[in-house]
C-alpha cells in the first residue's frame, strides 16, 4: 500500500508541471486569438470608414449618387447622424490691358452639415460667404445654397423637399473647384444656367435598372417684377438677374421640371433637361406681361475614356409674351431678351500622375449670347441684339490630392478683348 501511495505521489510530481505548462501555453494562444479578432475588426472598420470618405468624396453628379455618398458617411456616426462638408476656392485674375484692375478674391467658401435621421431620411445644407467679408458696407454675401430633406421611398427612388439645386447642365450639382476645369466656372453654365442655380420644392428622382438616373420636381421659379432694364444686370445673365434663391420668394407662379441621364456606360454620361413657368407672379404693375413664361433646356454629355475627359453643353433661354412690357422700356438698354443661348466643347488630358500628383492641360471654346433676339418693337424703339462672345480659355490643373486643385488659364475674348485675361487658383473640397 505504501508503494502504491508513493507511486501516485510520484506520478502527480511529475504531472503538475506538464498540466500547468499546458494551461499556459493556452492562456498564451487564448490571448492572442483575441487580440488577432481586435485587430481584424479594427482594419476592417478603418476599411468601411475609408470607402465611405472616398464615396462622400467622389463627384455627386446625381442626387441619387449624393444621396448615397452621405447615407455611407452617416453611418459612421451613429451616435449623432451629423456630417460636415465643404469646398472653396480662391482665385487670381489679371487683364491683359489693364493691370489697375488685378485682383485676388477669396471667391466663395462654403460649408455643408448633414443629419441622418435613419437609413431614409436625411437633412442636407450649404452654407456659402462670397467674397470673404458680407456687411452692408461690402461686396461679400451669406447665402443659404441648399437646405432640404431627402427621404428614400423605395431602393431606387427618392423624395426631397427644401431648397435644393436644380438639375440642370453638367456644373450646377457638381460645382465644387476640383470638380471643373479653369480657375472660373464657364460662361454658358454662370450666364445661361445660373450656376448654382436653386429653388424651393418638392421633386422626385431615382435610377433605373438600365442606368437612366431621372429627376422630375415642382419649384419656385424667376420673377420678372425684378427686372432692372437700367442695369446690365440683365446682359450678364437673364435669370440669374431675376432669380429669388427662396429669399420672400413670390410663389403665385411655380415652375416645373425634368432632367434624364443615361450612365449605363462606365465613364460616359448623356443627357438633358427641360425647366418652365409663368414668371409675372401676379405682379400688378405686369398685367401687360401676365403671360409671360421663362424655359430653359439643355442637352449634355461627358466621356472621360483613359486620360482624356471630353464634355460639350448647349443651352437655350426664352421669355415670350414681353412685347408690351419691352415698350415700357423703351430707351432703356436691356430690355427682356426673347432669346438667350450658349455652348461650349471641352477637352482635358492627363499628361502626368505620380501618386496623387496630377497633371491634366485642357483647352475649352465656348459661344454665349445672352440677348440673341427681342420680340419685334417699332421702329426706333427696339434695342440690336447682342453678337456671340466666344472665348477660348487654355489652361491646367495641377492636383496634389483628389481634393486639392491649383489652376491656370489664360481667356480669349473675341468680341471684347478688353476681358482678356489671366488667371490663377487653388480650389478644395473635402
């Protein structure tokens, strides 16, 4: 019996270290089984927070797109369901004749706040300073350039209500510095569609299955009561001159719109849109005018095969039933145009990358009139309609991140040469 007790000693002393050995080493495996897990999931979500910062910072060419960028971005704060945005640029422009009127403009700087409410409804704002400094006594203006909400009503299909952008052209939605060519915003997409052009609705817009992104809305619309026929206000962009941007926006006439882009082709974008109304609002002072109505259409189209990006835009404006307010106007030199029109055709190339260092040279011609024809007038009594300025604008970007541009382009006037001139930027967005 005692050797059987001092066998079962033996046996338990030379046991007790290989179990403890045992249990360590799987402690050890244990531990590092979790922390490899810590880890996996830790590169994962910086993964899904990187993908939604590219998205959110990817050209939002369609509301549908935006919609997605900010819904990704959204979700990484769950806790509050708030995103911030922005963009800016500053700007250099030197006329070729007369070097007195050089100058440098922080042109605008804006900034957006978004809010998820949950997976369908968001809220969505811009707020935007012009010219650096806004006071009674300065040039500089504080606007409020988008504020509506965006609510998803199926996979495909979307509801927003608000002040928002109109989808016209192919620089109104996607108007951020890094996002076009040249210092300057071109002249038919600032002269012809008043980028950024907004108003105040409700609309619907989605995607098809065959690639056909489609947007259909009832807004607020121009109101000709504003027209100044003392000012070239008017000559510089019709309804840009007239545009109430939801500001005690008279509402008795509402426009109505429609816009279509097939994007089925990775890379290329075709299409167009169509925005009408009545514009005298029930002014009294316009019963002579009280069936005028404005539309403005465009068609479109944006190829970007390799390191080419190749784009073109026409765009026409008209009032009709102006004749009798145009001879309450007579003397005066801008009258309300019956035509207005513009064009232009774009070429970019990438002629060098290293990182995200980037080179693209580009050269855009572009036809513009904004007073292309008036309703017939007697004789003395009528105003010539303008000549098309074609400018040709030859310059580079020089991107060193996605989000951080610097341009320069020189602009050649045909018309008035006195505008020649060059120019200088630095554009960001994030």
């Amino acid at each position: 019996m005692n050797k059987l007790a001092l066998s079962l000693v033996i046996a338990a002393f030379i046991a007790t270290p290989a179990m403890a050995d045992e249990a360590a080493l799987q402690a050890k495996i244990d531990a590092l089984s979790a922390q490899l897990e810590a880890l996996k999931q830790e590169v994962k979500n910086l993964h899904s927070q990187t993908e939604a910062i590219a998205t959110q910072q990817e050209t939002a060419s369609t509301p549908a797109k935006a919609a997605a960028a900010t819904s990704a971005v959204s979700s990484q704060s769950a806790e509050s369901g708030a995103t911030l945005w922005g963009y800016g640029e500053i700007n250099y422009n030197r006329p070729k004749d007369d070097s007195s009127q050089t100058q440098i403009d922080l042109r605008r700087a804006v900034f957006g706040i978004g809010y998820k409410f949950n997976d369908s409804t968001r809220f969505v704002s811009e707020f935007e300073v012009e010219h650096a400094i806004a006071s009674a006594d300065d040039a500089g203006e504080v606007e409020v350039e988008q504020f509506y909400i965006d609510h998803q009503l199926t996979d495909n299909t979307h509801l927003k209500a608000g002040l928002f952008l109109i989808p016209a052209g192919l620089l109104n939605e996607s108007h951020e510095p890094t996002n076009y060519y040249g210092v300057e915003r071109n002249f038919v997409e600032t002269a012809i569609i008043p980028s950024t052009w907004r108003e105040g609705g409700l609309a619907l817009f989605g995607t098809t299955e065959s690639g056909l992104a489609w947007d259909t809305g009832v807004t607020t619309t121009v109101n000709l009561g504003g027209w100044d026929a003392t000012s070239e206000e008017g000559r510089e962009s019709p309804l840009g001159s007239i545009h109430q941007e939801l500001q005690l926006a008279k509402a008795s006439d509402l426009g109505v719109y429609g816009a279509l882009n097939y994007r089925a082709i990775p890379g290329f974008v075709v299409g167009g849109s169509l925005f009408t109304s009545k514009v005298a609002q029930d002014n009294p002072d316009l019963k002579i005018a009280q069936d005028a109505r404005m539309t403005l259409w465009d068609i479109h189209s944006r190829w970007t095969p390799g390191d080419w990006d190749l784009s073109a835009l026409y765009a026409r404006g008209s009032f009709s039933d102006t004749k009798e307010l145009n001879l309450t106007f007579a003397g005066f030199p801008t009258p309300v145009p019956k035509e207005f029109f513009g064009w232009y055709a774009q070429a970019a190339y990438k002629v060098w990358q290293n990182g995200d260092y980037k080179l693209l040279p580009f050269v855009r011609y572009e036809g513009v009139n904004t007073a292309a024809d008036y309703e017939a007038m007697p004789l003395g009594l009528g105003v010539a309609k303008a000549p098309t300025e074609h400018i040709t604008t030859l310059g580079a970007s020089f991107y060193i991140n996605p989000k951080v541009v610097f341009k320069l382009d020189y602009q050649d006037f045909d018309q008035d040469s006195t505008r020649n001139r060059l120019n200088l930027g630095l554009g960001l967005a994030f």
